[in-house]
C-alpha cells in the first residue's frame, strides 16, 4: 500500500472520516474531533504506522493533512 | 451502528493492535448499542494524571475481558471535588478508579526524598491515605458501586541510583511501606480494593513506561507501547471486582498435566519431573496447586482408562496434583461437554464456574460448541507457555480471600466422609445426630462482612430472593438498628463447614419482613436453615415485631426453595408479580424451634 493510502487509512481510524475526502487544507479546524487529545492520538497513530518518531516541536507543527503528508515524505513515506 | 464493524472489531480483538486499529475499534464498540457476550458496564475514572488518553485503550481492553464500558473520566486532579459532584453521580458509575501518583501530587517529596531525610514523603504518604480513605466514603454517600483504588509504583528513576534498595531508608522502602499501609486501609472501607499498579508497571517494566513527550504534551503517564498493558491489567480489575471469579479448574491429563499419552507410553513413559520438556507440566502442576491453596477447586476430565489414569496420579514421584487434591474427576471416553455438566452438577455450581484447560484444540471446540457457558483457556502449542496463560486469564482473580476459600478442599474431602455416613445410617434421623452438629450464630461484624457479601453475590439455588446487595448496602444494613443481618457457622464432627447461611430481616413497627435468607448447598437437608429462621424470628420478637413476612421471588436457579416457607409452617399470603409468592408468620404462636439435632454455640 501506498504511503498516501496508509496516511488516509490512519486519519479515518483516528477521526472516523472519509480518508479518501481529505485535502491538504484539513486541520483541526475542519476536522472533528481534532482536539488536542486526539492529536497526540493521531501522532501515536502514525509512529506506529509508519516506524517514524517525531520530535515535541513537530509535534507542534504537524496540525494539517498537507503538513504530515509531506513530512512523512521526507522520511520515504510519499 | 453498522453491524459489520462491530464483528469485525470483536474478531481482531485477538490480534496484536496497532494504535489506529484500537482507536477505530474503540469507537465502534463505544457506538454500539450492544456488544455481544459483554456486560455493559460505566466506569468513572478519576487520576492525578491524564487518565482519560487511555480511554480507547480501555474500551477495547474491556471488550476482550467482557466488558462493554463507558467511561466518565473526572477533570484531572480533582477527587474531593469529583467524587460528591453531581456529574459523577448522575453518570451513574458501576466502578469507580481512584489512581493518585505521590510524583503527582508533590513531585519534591518523591524527587528530591533525602532532602527532608524521607519526613516529607512520609507526610505526603499518610496525607494520601487519608484524602483517598475519605473519597471512597464520600463517594459511599451516594453510591454503592465498588471503588479500585491504585497504589503506587516505582518510579523509573531513583534518589539513590542502583543502591536505592540498599539503604533502609530509602524511597523503595518508603513506596512499600505506602503500599503495604494502603492495603490495609483499603481492606477496611467497605466496597473498595487495590488496584496493582504497582505490579503492573513492575511487569511491563519501569524503562519506557512513561514516554516525556506524552507526559510533557498531554500529562499522560504511559507510553503507547504500554498503552494495552495499562488498560489491559486494568480492564482485568474491572472485570474482577465486577463479575466475580471462576471456581474450578478442569485440567485434561495427556500433554496438559504431563507430556505425553499415558494410555501408550505407559508411567515411565509420560514426561514430568525437573527437566525440560517434563519441568513445563511440573509447573502447571504448581500453579494449579496455588490455585487450590487459593480456594479454586481441582477437577479432572480426560479420555482415558481410569486405572491407568489414577494410577500416575497415585505412582509417579513427580505428580504434585495428587489424587486426593482433587475434587471430582470423569475419566472415560464420553464427549468432554457431558463431562463438564457432570462436574458441574456434583460440585453444585453453574457451568459458568468452570474453567476448562485442556491442550487439544478439537475438544476446546467441542465444549465451546456444547457447553458454552463453560470459560475456555486458549491453551498454545508451547508447554513453557501453559503457566502465562493461565495466569493471564484472569479467571481466578479474586478481590479477596475469606476464611472459607482457603480451606475448601478439605470441605469437599469431609463432605465425602459425611456421605460415607449417611449410606451407612439407619435413617435421616438417625444420620443427622451421628454428625454431631454445632452451629454459633450472630450478627454481622467486620470480621464476618467479607464472606456474607461473598455469599450474597454468588449463591443461586437456595436463595429465597436473590437479592445481590453491595459490600457498601450490607455494610450499612449491618449497622442499622432496623435491619439484622445475621449469620451462622457450623461445624460437625468431621470439621468446621464455616460460614454457611445468611438471613437479613428488617423490622417496620410491628412487621418483621426478611429480605434475604442463602444457604451453601453444602448445608442442604441438615436443619440449619430452620436454625437461622428461628434465630431471625427471635430478633424478630425482641424488635417487638408481631409478623415475620417473607417472599419467594422465582429465579431459573432456585426452584428447590419454592416450598421453603410452607415447610417453615408460614401461611400463604398472597402472590406477588412473575410468579413470586408472599408467605407470614404470627410470631408469638409459630416461631419455629431451633432443631434439636444441632447445638448452639452462642447468640
């Protein structure tokens, strides 16, 4: 499976969304249930998913689907 | 709620999950209406961290071990405050979790332990007991509901490094020592038990329990790779504390007990003793014997000759199981389903009270399709790992251990003898003076609580109502002028049965109404319950009560107490909705006698 499809399938568990309807833009303003619990939530989601480990400043910053999407990339998750 | 979720979350609860996989399963079992095979049950939680990230966890957790939670998780650090608030109450909660970490309520007293040589931790130690000994009963105020109070682990880091433990003085000893003190203070409030947190992170392991970025971002103590151990070892307290442990272990012989067939490699053959691969089955054996010593009967069903079988169990000088340390044994050739009702019937308890552990697949199968209420340990190939999973089951996780627990092998081993009596004597009469029976009977104390509550949530045949009152609600008729809940232990010659029968009756002016009146089964046709009903007649009368009333409410279970009050000479007086019956006594005219054939020790 693709890194995308694995990205989409990770959003739809944690926030019971349609993954393939997400955009770039979707933030926790769009998103229901996009708290700050269920972000550390969505973190966790995808370190177990894909190997990866970020730090607490990304952690920070990683508030929108186009944002994780591309620093999954960098790691080789495209 | 899509009903093919909801399988297919109950199906991969088996699996190793990843974290995405818990929270979608998690939300589906939480939209579900119902979860099948699963008690619904609401649990409060309240920590002194963010106890609420776990609560995904939890849910699934709780679906493995039967449970179908909600959960009301109290704002962070707040117990006083949560345990009387309305929100709390009107959530309606069947548990309540108390976890208070000392590293959170004052992190120097733990951080810093030799700045104040220790007396700050140990203030801080005594101030926790009292703030969590006076939640519990403020919660009491308002529910009944049991309360699991968590103790207190390790932290991974300590003042004095790898000597920590070497030093008298020190945190390790200062943590046990709370944990010690707050068993004791916990076994005295009524309706309320440790929850081993400090076991728990004692076995994941302290290194990497707390990931710093999810403690630092969100206060949550446990790291996702914990995450299933926390909420699985808690979800296990749950369910222990609210449906109660099994109570007989049925082991098959052939590669459980031993390695090996006996029928064809004969007692040389089979593999037991010191050495792998026979040290597997030698610590089965162990762990099954600790259950014994716990109270959980032994049992026996296997395919075999009997002689053969009983053979090992009497020549081979590496058996621990003994013949003797079994309650009842089927050894033939009849499906094992038949057995275990055979087993279940003799012993006189429900199917459900059973656990089978057995290494062949193609029988688990055969009495998960036949007897399906009994519970079925998925044993694995490997020997080395019988003794995990039977531990892990958590099948015989028991709140807390009476008196009676400890000593009922012996009971089974005298009530054998009795029988051996009864064939031999000339008429009921005649046996029933031959035992030599003496009976003391009281009223409820705290030394007597714990086994009348016992009694109270598990007895189902001769149970007049069935009424399963909480720890909390028999603690405080107990202490009530109005209510007598009363006693009576037996003894005869052949041994001390304990505490075997339970009556509680409650007086209104000049109405004496019983509410609830149990006997063991092992006490059956022995005159013991006319001596409890003659002693709960005299209070009766001494409450100035000029009426005894009680009811037969009709369960599937108690049929052989339909006539209970008939025989008591009660008139009928009347019948009450689904078949329950209402039965009244003149006191002063018809109070039954206390039964010449047992002596009474006290009252």
């Amino acid at each position: 499976m693709s890194g995308d499809v694995r990205l989409r399938a990770v959003f739809a568990s944690v926030f019971g969304v349609d993954g393939a309807a997400l955009t770039d833009e979707a933030s926790p303003k769009t998103v229901p249930g996009w708290d700050s619990v269920n972000h550390l939530h969505l973190v966790l989601a995808l370190e177990g998913e894909f190997g990866v480990q970020f730090d607490p400043g990304e952690i920070a910053e990683l508030t929108s689907f186009g944002r994780i999407r591309e620093r999954l990339a960098q790691d080789g998750h495209g | 709620m899509a009903e093919p979720a909801l399988a297919a979350a109950l199906a991969a609860l088996g699996d190793d999950l990843k974290p995405a996989d818990v929270l979608r399963h998690a939300r589906t079992l939480r939209a579900a209406d119902a979860v099948p095979g699963a008690r619904k049950t609401r649990a409060a939680l309240l920590a002194s961290y963010s106890i609420g990230f776990a609560e995904p966890f939890l849910v699934v957790e709780g679906a493995r071990r039967g449970l179908h939670l909600s959960t009301y998780v109290g704002a962070f650090n707040q117990f006083e405050q949560e345990v009387g608030a309305d929100a709390l109450h009107d959530f309606r909660p069947d548990v309540l979790v108390l976890a208070m970490r000392p590293e959170d309520v004052d992190p120097e007293a733990v951080g810093r332990f030799h700045a104040s040589s220790g007396r700050r931790f140990a203030d801080l130690a005594t101030a926790m007991l009292d703030r969590l000994a006076a939640c519990v009963m403020s919660f009491r105020a308002r529910s009944d509901a049991p309360v699991l109070v968590a103790n207190a682990a390790m932290p991974r880091h300590r003042p004095l490094g790898v000597f920590d433990a070497g030093e008298p003085h020190a945190l390790t000893h200062a943590l046990a020592d709370y944990n010690r003190r707050l068993a004791e203070r916990v076994a005295a409030l009524p309706g309320a038990a440790v929850w081993d947190y400090a076991g728990l992170v004692g076995e994941a392991g302290a290194r990497g329990w707390t990931d710093p970025r999810l403690w630092a971002l969100a206060r949550a103590p446990v790291a996702a790779a914990h995450q299933g151990a926390f909420a699985g070892h808690l979800a296990r307290a749950l369910a222990a504390v609210l449906c109660g442990p099994a109570k007989c272990l049925v082991l098959d012989l052939d590669n459980t007990l031993w390695g090996g067939v006996i029928g064809d490699d004969g007692l040389a053959g089979i593999q037991l003793g010191d050495d792998w691969p026979g040290s597997a089955y030698k610590a089965l054996q162990r762990a099954a014997l600790n259950l014994m010593d716990r109270g959980i009967l032994l049992a026996v069903v296997s395919k075999n000759e009997r002689d053969v079988a009983e053979q090992a169990f009497r020549e081979h000088p590496e058996m621990l199981v003994r013949w003797e340390h079994l309650a009842t044994a089927r050894i033939n050739w009849a499906p094992k389903s038949a057995n275990l009702r055979e087993i279940a019937a003799e012993l006189n308890l429900g199917a459900d009270a059973l656990v089978l552990f057995d290494d062949n697949p193609v029988e688990r199968a055969e009495v998960r399709a036949n007897a399906p209420e009994v519970r079925v340990i998925e044993v694995p190939p490997d020997p080395l790992a019988y003794v995990d999973v039977l531990e892990a089951s958590g099948h015989f996780d028991q709140v807390r251990l009476s008196e009676e627990d400890r000593v009922r092998t012996d009971l089974y081993r005298q009530e054998r003898q009795r029988q051996v009596v009864a064939q031999q004597a000339g008429s009921v009469e005649d046996f029933l003076a031959g035992l030599e029976m003496h009976a003391d009977v009281g009223r409820a104390d705290a030394a007597s609580l714990g086994r009348i509550a016992q009694l109270v949530g598990k007895t189902n045949q001769f149970n007049l109502t069935t009424r399963r009152h909480s720890d909390a609600r028999l603690a405080a008729m107990s202490g009530d002028p109005a209510h007598c809940v009363a006693w009576l232990r037996l003894g005869d010659r052949f041994g001390d049965l304990g505490l075997v029968a339970v009556g509680i009756a409650r007086a209104d002016g000049d109405v004496g109404t019983v509410d609830t009146f149990l006997m063991s089964c092992r006490v059956m046709n022995r005159g013991v319950e006319v001596a409890l009903m003659a002693y709960l007649a005299d209070w009766a009368r001494a409450a100035r009560c000029t009426t005894l009333v009680g009811d037969y409410l009709p369960t599937k279970k108690n049929g052989m107490v339909r006539d209970f009050y008939a025989r008591l000479g009660f008139e009928p007086a009347g019948a009450l909705e689904d078949g329950g019956t209402r039965w009244r006594l003149d006191l002063p005219a018809g109070a039954p006698a206390w039964p010449a054939v047992i002596r009474r020790a006290s009252g």
